[in-house]
C-alpha cells in the first residue's frame, strides 16, 4: 500500500460520511481523524443479519 492508496480510500470514507476530520492538519501537525459510529452503524444495518443474531441484536 501506498501514500496514494490511503488518501483516496480516506477520501472514500470522508464522503461516506465514517470518517471525519476532527483536528485538519497545520503546519508541523498531522491531522486527527474520528470515526462516526453512528454513521457507520446505520449504513450496515443492513448486513446485520448476515452476521448474526446476537449482532442484531
């Protein structure tokens, strides 16, 4: 995997809406990332069954 390879999947998931940009980066300073769990949740729900009950439930 390259540079390359993790900003377009990031971007991937920046417009899914799982990851957001909690702190941008600054000069000398890397960004900090979170991820929206709830975002991430309600677009699995889904394939939850296909995981299994007790994970539905």
């Amino acid at each position: 995997m390259n540079e390359r390879t993790v900003k377009r999947e990031m971007a991937k998931l920046k417009t899914m809406g799982w990851v957001a940009v909690k702190r941008p980066a600054v000069r000398g300073r890397v960004a900090v990332y979170e991820l929206d769990l709830k975002q991430f949740l309600i677009d699995t729900t889904e394939v939850w069954p296909l995981i299994g009950r007790d994970f539905q439930a």
